[in-house]
C-alpha cells in the first residue's frame, strides 16, 4: 500500500482519503465488473498515484504506481485533467483514443479536493455519450465509497461493541459511534452526547482518541 505524503491540514480530510486508499481494493472488484471500465487510480493533490488496478496486468504495487506515473508522463492531457479536477473540484474528461475517454473525478475535503480518482474507459465515440457516461461513473464511485465506508464502521462498532466491558469501554463506544454520525464535528459531538466541548476534549484525551 502506497502512503501519501500530501500536507493535508484538516485532520479529518487526512483520516477520510487514508480511508478510501484502503476501501479502494474493495470498491475496485465491484467496479471491474463494469465491462466498458478499463482501469482506476488515486492520485493525491500533488498527483502521486497512491493506488490502481486494471482488469489486466496492472496491480496496486510499486511496479503498477510507477507504470501509472509514467503514462502520464507520456499523455500530457490526462496530467492536465487530473491538476484541473484537483483545482477546480469538478470532474474533468479527456479523450485518450477513438473510443476511450479518461475520467478525472476529485475528492473533496472538508473545504476543497483532498485526491482525485482517474478511470479508463471505453466509449461509442459519442460526445453526449461521454457526458452521460461521466456523471454514470461520478455518482456510482461516489456510491461504493459511501456503502464501503458504512459497511467497515459498522464492522469495526460491531466488532468493538462484543468486547465492553468497564464503564469506559461504553463511553470510547458512545464517542465514537458519535463522532462517525457527526463527522468528527466537537460541537455537534458534544451537543449529541450531552456534555461540555472540554469535557468531551479531556475524555478523548484520556482514552487516546484523535
């Protein structure tokens, strides 16, 4: 696994695209049943590939990130799409053939894109095709991102819930189910769980949560 050395200050922002690198491996196998879906990468704000994998050769590895940078130091355009995605936060598409179009999709932080995906895909050729094709692909990652993560907090709650037992297992449980409802939020924590903002600061101090 790739580790990204992009200086994210929002600690959230960090903690969410470390989360979707490691939902990735999952959310891929769903994605390469779609027959026209050729390849899919991350890419941090710099455009350091961080994960890919293609229904072929490419794997997520050292060898597979570096073929990835070196296509795209070969196809200026995809390059370009990525850096517009990051800085725009909007999805940017490139043609790459006759009938393959590159998909720049950014991951937006708490206050702008924190990554990026890139997929390959096949097309009709068609302009409003690929149109339609974008905003397929856009909605559909956006999905398995969502389902993925829901899915491991409720194994992780699950599986924390089975071993309480002090009073202050329940109460690391309670935070924690409550900051993943409140996206980390302190204020809406605190206001949820009843108690002050340093309160709740020195109880999560005290139980090593950050």
């Amino acid at each position: 696994m790739a580790k990204f050395n992009e200086k994210i200050e929002d600690q959230d922002d960090i903690k969410e695209l470390q989360m979707i690198i490691n939902l990735m491996g999952y959310i891929s196998l769903d994605l390469k049943e779609i027959s026209c879906l050729e390849s899919i990468a991350v890419f941090d704000t710099s455009i350091n590939t961080i994960f890919c994998e293609n229904k072929h050769e490419l794997k997520n590895d050292k060898e597979g990130r570096t073929a990835v940078e070196g296509h795209l130091r070969e196809n200026k355009k995809v390059l370009q799409g990525l850096k517009d995605a990051v800085k725009t936060g909007e999805h940017k598409n490139v043609v790459v053939g006759e009938r393959r179009a590159f998909l720049a999709i950014p991951i937006n932080g708490v206050k702008k894109p924190i990554g990026v995906v890139g997929i390959i895909y096949e097309t009709d050729g068609s302009q409003h095709s690929n149109y339609t094709a974008d905003l397929i692909f856009k909605d559909v990652i956006n999905i398995f991102i969502m389902k993925y993560r829901e899915m491991k907090q409720k194994e992780s709650m699950a599986s924390m819930a089975c071993g309480l037992r002090t009073l202050e297992d329940y109460e690391r449980y309670a935070i924690l189910e409550t900051a993943r409802r409140c996206k980390w939020n302190i204020s809406m924590m605190a206001k949820e769980l009843e108690i002050g903002r340093n309160t709740l600061y020195c109880k999560m101090k005290k139980m090593g949560i950050s």
